[in-house]
C-alpha cells in the first residue's frame, strides 16, 4: 500500500530535550515536505526537500532541522524543543514537479512542557 | 508571499443541505485544490484544478477554478454526517510552491 509514515504519533518532552520525528514513504517520491499545524493557522511549511541531500526552509523553519540522506526517509529534528513548537505535524511527499498532489502522513502530534 | 483567504472559520449545516466554499488569493494561482482533513488524520486530496475556468467534479464535490485564477470554489451537494472535517483550499503561484488557506472546520447536524 502506498503511504506516508511517521513516528511517533504521539509525543510528550520538555523543554530542550532534542527529538527526532520520523517520516518514510514507499512511493519512490523526490519531493519531500514537512508541514505544521496549529489552530486558526492553517498548514505552514517548515522545510521540504526536492531530492536526496537537497533541502531548503519552508515558511517557519526557525528550530528545526531535516536531513535527505535516503530517497525514503525525511526526519525532522528539533535540537532543542520550546513550548511554542507544541503542534501537530505532518509530512508530505510526491513526485518532482508534482508538489501540487502530495500525500500526507497521518500526523505526529507534539507537546513540549 | 502568496496568500490564500477562507471564511469563515467554521460552519454549521443540516444533514442533506448543500453547502459552499469559497478560496481567494491576492495573486494569480496555476493550480487550485481541495483537501479534507478527517479528525486524527493527515489532509487528503478531493479535488485538482489545472485550468481557468474549469469545473470539476468528484462524487457529491464539484470545484471550479475562478477565470481570474484569483479564486475557486467548492460545492458538497446533499451532505452526510461523514462530510465533518476540515476543508483546506490550496493553490500553486509562479514559484511552484504550495499555499494552503486557514481551512474551514464543517459541522454536519443530524
């Protein structure tokens, strides 16, 4: 089947205790794309990636960092957590030139007290 | 930076009734969509618009792609309790990145 999978789905930290959120898709997809949801806001794109070791910042990178070592993997690390990251996540990916049709992971829901 | 406008925030309508959602930017959009996000779950596509003008339909959901390319709309004709969730209206501009709108959060009432 094809998906897009994160984990965890569900995550609790404090302040400054660097974490790593996890995205993998099978569809053999360049574009990789990490999004934030909060209320009132919208989807807001933190960092996306067109292809294998090729990342640029989103709207609201501050905080964040990814990696594209592999075509299937996209993670998203927080270095050091603050309350305002409190969110939920979701992950992206489609075919280059196709950011239009993306698939979206079911979305990994973050607190940071 | 592109922007997407949806209103209002929420909505409220009867089992059965048609309801519509408008999506407008200040720019000129190449391509508009319609997603719907489930409680709990990750934004799935409805609709693709590729042209001005043009009019799409996907079961009880027909969009359309304003002919300014400013604007689109989404209809949901005779809805069911599994039409609650969230409609995001999303659009790509000259850079080829994707915008969302604020999404509108559709109460269905029995």
């Amino acid at each position: 089947e094809a998906q897009v999978t994160q984990n965890p789905r569900y995550l609790i930290t404090v302040t400054g205790k660097k974490l790593t959120v996890t995205c993998s898709q099978n569809m053999n997809h360049e574009y990789m794309s990490w999004y934030r949801q909060d209320p009132g806001l919208g989807l807001r794109q933190i960092y996306y990636s067109m292809n294998v070791e090729v990342t640029d910042k989103g709207d609201v990178p501050e905080g964040y960092k990814v990696s594209r070592k592999e075509k299937r993997n996209f993670p998203l690390i927080l270095e050091s957590p603050s309350p305002n990251q409190t969110s939920l996540y979701f992950c992206a990916s489609s075919l280059w030139g196709r950011t239009d049709t993306q698939y979206f992971g079911p979305g990994t829901r973050l607190t940071v007290l | 930076g592109q922007q997407l406008n949806q209103s209002p925030q929420s909505m409220f309508i009867q089992e059965g009734e048609d309801v519509s959602m408008n999506c407008t930017s200040s720019s000129i959009f190449n391509t508009w969509l319609w997603y719907k996000q489930d409680p709990g779950e990750g934004p799935v596509l409805l609709i693709a618009l590729y042209k001005a003008g043009e009019l799409t339909s996907n079961g009880r959901l027909t969009a359309q792609f304003g002919i300014t390319r400013k604007d689109s709309f989404l209809n949901i004709s005779a809805s069911i309790p599994s039409d609650v969730g969230i409609y995001f209206c999303a659009g790509t501009g000259a850079n080829s990145k994707l915008t969302f709108g604020k999404g509108i959060t559709l109460s269905v009432r029995p």
